[in-house]
C-alpha cells in the first residue's frame, strides 16, 4: 500500500474555525509548555541535590531517551495524522484493547495524576508565600481550573496565543533564575562545580536518576493531537519536538547548576518546595514575586496544553468507537470538543478534593509510570507497522531505525524499574499507578467486547485509521431541514 508522500488525509478533519491555524512557534510552546511544569522544577534541583554536578549526565540521557519518543510519534503522527493520537497509532498496530489502554494510562490518567499534583503545589506555593491571606483551601488552584476550562470552550486561537506567552514568560523566568545564581555575589565559584563535595561517583548510582531526569522531558508528543490544527505538519510536528527537548536541556541544566551553586545540596534534596529556596537566595524578597510567576505560568501552561489536547484525544476515539459518543460533540461556534474538555476537567479537579499536597511525589512518580508505558507502547507500534506497511510513505522517518525504539524501549523500562526514589514510596507509587490501570483495563475489555464487538488484539486495517467516520460539520447540525410545500 501505498500513499502519496506528504499528503494527510483532510476530508475527515472536523471543520469549523480551528482548522489550520497552528504554526511552528505555537507547536513549540505547547511541547516546552507542556513538559516544564512545577514537577519538573521540584524534580530537577531534588536531582541536582542528590548527585550534585553528575546529575548532568542523566539529565543528558534523559534527553536522549526523549528524542527517541519524539521521533517515534513524529513517524505515527504524520503516517496517522489522527486527533486519536497514540490510540489511533496503536488500533492498527496491536489491535483495539491495548490502544485504549495505552492512551487511557499515557493521558487520562496522567491528568488525573500529573494536572492534580501541579495544582497542588501552586496552592502551596501561594500559600508559602502569603501565609496570612484568606483564602479557602484550593480556592487558587479550583480557580485556575475554572479559567482555564472555560478559555478552551472558546477556540483554538486563544489558546496557541494564551499558551505561547505563557510558555515565552516561564522559560525566561527559569532562564532568569539559573544564570542569575551562577552570577550572584553570594554563589560559589564554577570552579567548586567539579569539587569532590559537588560530584557523585559515575556509576550506576547515579545513572539510575536517569528516572528522575526523564520526567523533564516527557509531554512534547501533546503537539500531535493538533496535527489536524497544525499548518504543515511534515515539517512542524518533528521540528517542534526537537527543539522543544532542546530547549528543555538547556533551561534545565542552566536552572540546576544555578541552584547547585548557591543553595546546599542537602537544602535541596529535603525540602519540599527548593525551588522556593533558589529564588529567595538569588533575589531576597523579590524572589518571591519572580517564584509565583514562574508557578503560576508553569501550572497554567501544563494545564492549558493538557485541556487542547487529551480532550481532541478523547474526541479522536470517540470517532473511532473506542470512548463514548459523546466525546465527538463539538461547538458549533468554535469547533472545540466541549464535552472532552469538561471531563478532562472533571478528572483533573477530583483528586485535588481527595488528596494534600504531601502526595504531590507520589502523584508525580506514579504518573510517570503511566507516561513511560505509553511511550514504550509507542516505539513498539513503530517497529510493528514499519514491519506490516514496509511500503507506505512516511512523511518522516525515524532516523537510525530500529535503533532508537530498541534502546528507547530498554531505557524507558530501566525508567520505570528505578523510579520510586525510597522503599516506602514503592507500595504507593505502584499501586496507584497499577490500581488505576487495572481498573482501566477492566473498562476497556468490557467496552470492545460487549459494546465495540470486536476482539481485543486483532489490529484495524490501516484505512481505518485514515479515514474514519466523519464527523457532521457543525453549521449541518444547526440547520434545520426545509418544510416542502403541499401539492395542490
């Protein structure tokens, strides 16, 4: 089979006023806005405290790691170019029951985890830093949910300009916090950096943290759910990931041995909030206006690019059959999936009301294992598909093919294997993420037998994929049919 070089299937993508307006800057921001999250800015100096200057070298791996997901999604996104993402990549690769699973573990319950935990720690930080306001519990972070929900009703144009600023303002404010550190009057010398004090052996020890280094580059593949939206996507779609991850290293490494500098590694390894800790010796008091900034722009984004994005997921397999049917409805105004981004939302503020802000960790490393399976179930659909349709046109191809997916799939299951920091986080972080994703593979397997009636592990046809059912484009749904006139 073959299909004619960059050419993506355009009769099915849902009409309306969202259709391509999507460029390379607004992809960018949504990867970097994505991935550089609070969790991410708690994870990254608890890292740089445990292994002190060393850590750079899984932070390097981590990236390496994240490249190879970056291309594997790059080759599914353009040879399916599906708002269904990795579950339309999957269906046709190993069939209905682990597509839905991969998707539900890799998005839906990664929001139910990561979005939670991130409108957790804005709470604490706000409450760190005004202790005498009053104001209810999670009266900040429900609001935020709330704002933010009802901007994503709107269209996509608000959101590519909300999440653009919002991702330019928190990387110049990591940026800020890094190199004014190293510069400061009070911070070491960068010579100290290579001390005995500053420097981990290189061994296995350290090269375990490569599990704390990937959660700072995972979410860049939140840009292909808008490949429908995006103007070019053979080009914009891998290019916006790449630099994306770049530009992650970058801020991350910059943000760490800033903070290695001028904050004891001890501080940074045990408290709770060492981000807080960074800015307040780098700047005094002021620090902490430049702290909220970047929490609050750090939480806004992640939550900004999870709403656009995991609710055209839900939407895609809900085309599909594999979700409900509801997820298909669409604004007839703004072309946005309503319904999806309601129960995103939903989800997203549920265990906000069920848990404190001491099990933020917890929340982030279990999402972390769900993320991680889901990327592993991506390189695996790469190599079955490349075996399957050997002859159809890929708009882009992974570079050094297979050797990113084998060595991402070996990475990503050491990953997963190393991630609970401590012994008696192990229970809970695991059984979090597995409680959830049996319950979710329970669902799934009902839902294709009983509602799909289709087998479990027996892939679509690749047309399927490419061409599903269309949905009714909103101004047919508005109109009303003509009353023919009686005959006399």
């Amino acid at each position: 089979m073959r299909i004619q070089k960059n050419a993506l299937p355009t009769e099915n993508i849902t009409p309306g006023p969202a259709s391509k307006r999507l460029g390379l800057l607004s992809l960018l921001s949504v990867s970097v806005g994505l991935v550089v999250s609070q969790g991410v800015m708690v994870m990254m100096l608890h890292g740089v405290g445990m292994a002190g200057f060393s850590f750079i070298a899984p932070l390097a791996l981590a990236l390496l790691l994240a490249l190879t997901y970056a291309w594997s999604f790059s080759e599914l996104a353009l040879m399916i170019p599906r708002a269904g993402s990795l579950c339309s990549y999957t269906e046709v690769a190993l069939g209905h029951f682990p597509a839905i699973v991969a998707t539900f573990s890799g998005y839906i319950v990664v929001a139910m985890f990561a979005l939670s935990a991130e409108i957790l720690l804005l709470d604490q930080v706000v409450g760190h830093l005004f202790p005498s306001l009053p104001l209810p519990p999670m009266s900040i972070g429900g609001g935020i949910l709330l704002l933010f929900t009802l901007l994503n009703l709107l269209n996509i144009d608000i959101f590519a300009r909300l999440q653009f600023v919002l991702a330019a303002v928190m990387v110049i404010t990591l940026l800020a916090l890094g190199v004014c550190a190293i510069g400061s009057e009070h911070a070491a010398p960068i010579s100290s950096l290579m001390s005995e004090e500053n420097r981990a052996p290189l061994g296995w020890g350290v090269v375990a943290l490569v599990a704390a280094g990937i959660w700072g580059f995972v979410g860049a593949e939140f840009v292909c759910p808008l490949v429908e939206q995006t103007r070019r996507p053979e080009r914009n779609i891998p290019r916006s990931m790449t630099i994306g991850l770049c530009v992650i290293f970058v801020t991350a490494v910059l943000y760490s041995l800033g903070a290695l500098l001028i904050v004891p590694r001890d501080e940074l390894m045990n408290n709770s909030l060492p981000h807080y800790l960074l800015a307040t010796h780098v700047f005094g008091h002021a620090g902490k206006i430049l702290l909220l900034m970047a929490a609050t722009t750090a939480t806004c984004s992640t939550l900004n690019s999870s709403l656009a994005t995991i609710s055209r997921m839900l939407s895609g397999m809900a085309v599909n059959g594999q979700a409900f049917g509801c997820f298909k409805k669409h604004s007839a105004r703004t072309g946005a999936p309503w319904v999806a981004v309601l129960f995103v939302a939903a989800i997203t503020g549920l265990p906000m009301l069920l848990m404190t802000a001491d099990s933020v960790s917890i929340l982030l490393l279990a999402a972390a294992l769900c993320w991680l399976l889901a990327y592993i179930v991506a390189h695996v659909d790469v190599i079955v598909l490349r075996r399957r349709y050997p002859n159809m046109e890929r708009p882009f191809r992974t570079p050094f093919y297979p050797l990113p997916q084998i060595l991402g799939i070996a990475g990503m299951l050491y990953a997963m294997w190393m991630a609970s920091p401590s012994p008696d986080m192990t229970i809970e972080i695991f059984g979090f993420a597995g409680g959830v994703l049996a319950l979710v593979a329970i669902i799934a397997a009902l839902w294709i037998v009983f509602v799909m009636r289709k087998p479990l592990f027996v892939p679509e046809p690749i047309e399927q994929a490419l061409y599903p059912t269309p949905l009714p484009a909103p101004e047919a749904t508005a109109q009303r049919p003509k009353r023919e006139k009686p005959a006399y």
